[in-house]
C-alpha cells in the first residue's frame, strides 16, 4: 500500500506528458490540417505538408520516444516530445479528413463574398468541423495517456518508468499496483471525455432538439 | 475605354481605349454582359452553348429553365465562381478574376444564395449574418471575431427587415425552410449588394412562403437599387415577380423577354401574351 502515493504521483507525471504532449501537438497540427485539406489548397500545398506528415507519422511513438532520450537524456522531457510528435503525425491525419468531409456549400457561398482563406477557415470550416475536431481530441488524450504510461519502458519519464523495472525485477506484485493505477485512470478518463461529448458535441448535434422532442411525450 | 464609377459620372480613360471589350453595345447601364459563353464540367458536353446575355443595372431580371438546363451553371458565372471555357463576361466592365484585387471588389458586392443556402449550420443568426461584413473587416477584428458595434447594428436592422427579429441567437440548423432562406438574403443585404443572385431559392416552400421571400427580394430590390438576377423553375412566379425573363433550355438562351404589367415584349418575335408565353414554355417543358 506504501507504493500507492508513489504510484499516484508517477500517474499525475504520466497525465501531465500526455496533457502536454496533446496540447502542442494540437496547436503544431491544426495549422498543418488545414494545409492538408484538399478542400482548401492546391496540391502544391497539401501534397507536401502531407507527405511531411506521413514521414512524422511512420515512427511509432516508441521510437520517438527512444530518439528524444537520445537527443535530450532519460526523463519526462522526451517523452512529452515524443508525444508532441506522435500527435502532430495522427490526429492531423483525422482532422484534415474531417475537414475534408465538410458541406461544401457554405465554403462555395462564403468564399463567393471574396472572403481571405483564413476567414473562410475562421468562420466556416472551424463551426463547421468543431465537433468533429473536439472528438478527435479527446480521442488523440485518451490515446496519449495509454501511450505515455508505454514510454516510460525506454526511460521516457511517467509511471511506465517504475512498472517496467519493477517486472525487470521480478515485483509483478508491485507492477500489478501501478497497472491497476493506469486502468482507474483511463476509466475516469473516458467517463470525462463521455461528459464533455454530451455537453458540447451531441449538442451541436441536433441533441438539444433530440431532448426536446423526447420531453413532449415524457 | 468609358466606364462609370458609383457615382454615375462617366470616366474616359484615353488609355485603355485600346482593350476596349468586344461588345457591340457599350452602355454604363450594363452591369453583366455575357458574349458566346461555353462552358463544360468534362470534356464530352457543354453545359452551356453559346449563351449571349446583357443585364442592366437595376433590373429584376430572372432564369428559368428545367433541371440541368445551365441555370445554376449562369450564376456560378456570373460571381466568378466559374470561368467559361470560350466567350467573354464582363461583371461591370471586368472579366472575373479572383486573383484580380478590383474584381474581388466586386465580388464583395455580389450577393450570392445557393439553392442548398449555404448556412453556416453550427453559428447563431446572427453570426451568419455578419459573414455578409467579412470583407470589411481587417486582419485583427477578424482573428478576434470583434465586428464593429455599427456592423452589429446594420446586421440587426436587417434581421428586422427579413422578419426575424428576436432570433439572432438561434442556432442555424434550428430554423425552419422559409427563415433559413430570411438569413441567406439577410446574409447577402449585408454585403451592402450591387448584384444579388438567388438561385431557386423558393422552390421548395409553400406557396404562402415563396411569395412571401419574392416580396421581400423585391422590396430590397427596390429600397437598395440592386440588380436581382434570380434562377428559377417556375415560369408563373418568374413573370409575377420580374421585369425581364430569360428561358435556358439544354445550355441555351432559347427566349428573352421583357415584362410590363400585363404586356410581354419578346425582344425576338414582338408582342406576345402571356397565354402564348405559357404555352410556349409548356411546350417546351413537354418535349
């Protein structure tokens, strides 16, 4: 039981990396994204930043994890870049597909105005993609936290860190504490990002008159 | 080259008298002119085959023509949205050209409503409204989504003049057929239109609804002196509501004619009634 605060911490470590991680990650690729949309560019734009993109996404984040320890030494540093990394790599690849996906009606009636690019993005393709965009985030921080609490095993920093030289030791008792510590944290993790769906996703969904319409008869 | 300003005074440019465009009749009223215009989505046919239209400046002028005919396909022209394959446009003396910064100008002054609306689904009334201001806007106020407060006010005026007051903060999406197609129109008399292109945008609605919208177009038509050019199926509404009509069939101008009360001049054939109009356009719409 001794091991739990110790445990805990690691995780919050783990959290923050994936935190980190996620939010650079997604600022570095939305604006790559949009380059990649093919809705948006020519193909002398998103041809490039796609390609980029596909370089990015072919190492596994273990592998960025293993060339950051390299570059900046063991700790909590790397991992957090190779999560920026890996992130940059996936989750642009979902949105510039979602963005693809976007009516096409509203951009042909607002770039008719003669708007610039980016208010075209500004106004129509970020409300139009919104949700789309939020669940892939949520997805890409679920999917970090899982990945960082991995990174530890090549001296990444994070609680992966302390299970893998607890099973190196033969502690599966003590490793068994920490995994149990990432499984209560993931399901909080999910049961978070369920409420946050409801609230600002399912809602610009049509859900506010899906609920109203079931109260009519309630 | 002879070319009127806003303010109607006519400006001789010595210059320019060399490329003066290829139209016989050169006139500061014309806002569009369209010469032998073709233009192909691939490259086995012609959406539209040699079609010479001439609009003036002020005029309500409409298309109607049956599905694939070419109509949609005239409007697209006609806000830059598509370039023909062969002839010349002229939108107020220019040839349009995105990348050319005075047509883009232009471009800030045409209204522009798509059949499907083009509504930004997720955004309030309001919001989608205030589109119609983009162009006004410089670089800071629009990464910061700040519009002027008289933007704001104009935008809430003219939410009062297309009847929807008291839902500028409804979601897009939550409205029904008649007041989507109040914001598309708002949206557009917030570009502060010279030209405004409504692409059937009453098809779908009852007939209460439809003429309902046509007064409103026509009233702003009226109030802002601006040139409507509106697409539609039906030729009843087409000669109620407008002062020249154009018939497209299979990618060609088949007819034009100018409505006054109750009289039709066919500017090909004479005097015609409207029977013999109708009777013509069923005609066609049987073949």
């Amino acid at each position: 039981m001794k091991y739990i605060p110790t445990a805990l911490w690691a995780m919050l470590e783990t959290l923050q990396m994936a935190f980190i991680g996620t939010v650079i990650g997604v600022v570095v690729g939305l604006p790559l994204s949009m380059l990649s949309a093919r809705n948006l560019n020519s193909k002398y734009v998103y041809a490039p930043t796609r390609a980029l993109l596909a370089i990015i996404r072919t190492f596994p984040s273990i592998l960025w994890a293993l060339l950051f320890v390299i570059m900046v030494g063991l700790g909590p540093y790397a991992g957090v870049l190779a999560i920026v990394m890996y992130t940059i790599g996936f989750v642009t690849k979902l949105q510039y597909e979602s963005i693809e996906t976007i009516d096409s009606d509203p951009m042909d009636a607002v770039s008719s105005i003669g708007v610039s690019k980016f208010q075209l993005i500004r106004y129509v393709v970020l409300p139009e993609s919104a949700s789309h965009l939020l669940g892939q985030i949520l997805y890409m921080f679920d999917y970090n936290v899982r990945q960082t609490s991995i990174l530890g095993i090549v001296g990444a920093g994070g609680i992966g860190f302390f299970i893998i030289n607890y099973i190196k030791f033969f502690e599966y008792g003590k490793a068994a504490i920490f995994l149990v510590i990432v499984l209560i944290t993931v399901l909080i993790i999910d049961w978070v990002s369920v409420k946050i769906r409801d609230k600002y996703i399912i809602k610009s969904q049509h859900g506010v008159e899906v609920k109203r319409k079931k109260s009519l008869f309630s | 080259m002879i070319r009127a300003n806003k303010n109607w005074h006519i400006r001789i440019d010595i210059n320019s008298m060399a490329k003066t465009p290829p139209f016989s009749l050169i006139s500061t009223k014309k806002i569009i002119q369209m010469n032998d215009v073709w233009t192909s989505y691939d490259s086995q046919s012609y959406a539209l085959e040699g079609v010479n239209l001439s609009i003036d400046r002020g005029t309500n002028y409409a298309i109607v023509g049956q599905s694939g005919s070419g109509k949609s396909t005239l409007l697209k022209l006609m806000n830059g949205m598509m370039t023909p394959s062969k002839g010349a446009i002229k939108i107020d003396y220019l040839t349009p050209n995105m990348n050319n910064k005075k047509f883009k100008k232009i471009m800030h002054t045409i209204g522009y409503i798509p059949q499907s609306l083009g509504l930004v689904k997720n955004v309030s009334v309001l919001d989608n409204i205030l589109i119609g201001a983009l162009p006004r806007l410089n670089k800071l106020q629009s990464i910061l989504k700040q519009f002027p407060e008289h933007e704001i006010q104009e935008a809430k005026r003219i939410l009062k003049l297309v009847g929807l007051s008291g839902k500028e903060s409804r979601k897009a999406y939550m409205l029904s057929g008649g007041e989507k197609r109040r914001v598309a129109i708002a949206r557009a008399l917030m570009q502060k239109p010279t030209i405004l292109l409504a692409d059937e945008i009453v098809s779908e609605l009852d007939h209460v609804t439809s003429r309902e919208i046509m007064n409103l177009v026509l009233d702003a038509q009226k109030k802002m002196n601006l040139t409507a050019i509106m697409v539609h199926h039906d030729m009843k509404l087409a000669l109620e509501f407008a002062n020249r009509v154009a018939v497209i069939k299979e990618g060609q101008k088949i007819l034009e004619i100018g409505v006054e009360g109750d009289t039709i001049v066919d500017f090909q054939t004479g005097d015609m009634s409207i029977e013999e109009i109708m009777e013509m356009y069923n005609t066609d719409s049987k073949e």
